[in-house]
C-alpha cells in the first residue's frame, strides 16, 4: 500500500546531513574553546603571515610577467632593432659587386628581399661604401633589378657610364652615386636618372663588425 504523503528524497537526505555538520561544528567549537588565548593569538598571527607571503608572491610574479611582456613588445617593435648578417667584407672586395639577402623586418614581420652593392673609391671598411636597399620597390609589384650590362641601361637618350638599379615595370633607373632630395627633407642614395618613380628605393643601414656587414634597419 502506497503512503498517501511520500515524504521527497531530497528532504531525507538533507535531514542526514544536518546532524552530522551539526556535530561537526559544535566539536569544532569546543575545540577552539579550550584553546588558551596565547595559542589563539600565534595560530591568528601564523594565518595572517602565511595570506602575507601569498600575496607578496601573487605580487612578485605579477611584476616578473608584465616585465616579461613589455620586453616582448619591445622586441616586436624593433627596439632595439634586430641586426641581419649580410656578408662578410671580402666577399665584396671589388668595386660594384653585390650579395643579395632577405632582410627581416621586426615591426612588420616581413621578409623583404634586399641587396648590397660595394660603391666604388672607397675603403672597404667604412659603412658608407656600401649601399644596401630593399628591392621591393614602394609603390609597384616589380622588383627592383641591379643591373651591370651598361647596354641595357643606355638608349638614345641616356648612356650609362656604371651599373645602376632598375624598375623593369616604370622604366625607372636609380644612380647609386648620386643623392636624392626627399618630401622629408631627408637625402636618400639611388637618385632617378632616367624615367619616373616615386622615390629612390629604401635604402637599409649597414654597421660592420669585426669582418661582417650586418643590416641593422630599414628607413
């Protein structure tokens, strides 16, 4: 025969639990009572040290992980910025020779191929006998060709007396020797000789240590 008012099984198992927390707490109780009030005193202070060191740790690694972070931002935005082996000076030990490479640039994460040309009359050991430049013209999809045939670079109207930089898409020539005036009031090298282009190719600083040329930014 079922029982008219079941009683819920969620109700029986509450009225379990009840008594044994009840137990729980008052032995609880009378444990902290017959604790002294100097044994309380240590165990506060002992707690109160220990939520300390806890929080001076939470702090410590908090600062090392924003110290970490700004280090890493700083890295991706180039600064400083990151030096790229180019080739070593023997290497371009004659007047007009070249080494092309890939210069990594941080702020943008490109890799943007470039060369470097030895400028002639000049001591292989100094930074400005070279010139390095991406070959990514700015604004255009071609790249930039250097271009020693003096044929190819000479018409009716021009003749070309050294090797030069090419834009095989505008017909633009960049003279390596000669300096060109920009918007910004700033001198870039690889001055328009012959055709139309924007500006002289962006150009890239080379630093030489011990008896490597390295890349160190591009303007």
């Amino acid at each position: 025969m079922a029982c008219p008012n079941p009683v819920p099984l969620t109700s029986i198992g509450i009225a379990s639990v009840l008594p044994k927390l009840f137990v729980r707490q008052k032995a609880s109780q009378d444990m902290r009572s017959k604790l002294s009030p100097t044994t309380r005193i240590l165990l506060g202070l002992a707690a109160a040290v220990v939520v300390s060191a806890i929080a001076l740790l939470g702090l410590m690694f908090f600062r090392h992980s924003s110290r970490q972070a700004r280090l890493s931002e700083s890295a991706e935005l180039g600064q400083p910025a990151q030096v790229v082996g180019v080739a070593a000076v023997q290497e371009l030990a004659e007047p007009w020779s070249s080494k092309a490479f890939v210069f990594h640039r941080p702020e943008t994460k490109e890799d943007i191929s470039s060369i470097v040309i030895r400028l002639p009359d000049s001591a292989p050991d100094q930074p400005g006998s070279y010139w390095a430049f991406s070959l990514q013209p700015l604004l255009g999809k071609c790249q930039l060709e250097y271009v020693t045939d003096l044929q190819k670079l000479s018409d009716d109207r021009f003749q070309a007396k050294h090797p030069m930089v090419g834009d095989p898409c505008s017909r633009a020539v960049f003279d390596p020797l000669q300096m060109a005036d920009l918007a910004s009031g700033n001198w870039a090298r690889g001055a328009i000789v012959k055709g139309y282009a924007f500006r002289p190719p962006l150009g890239i600083e080379i630093h030489i240590q011990s008896d490597q040329l390295v890349a160190a930014k591009m303007e």
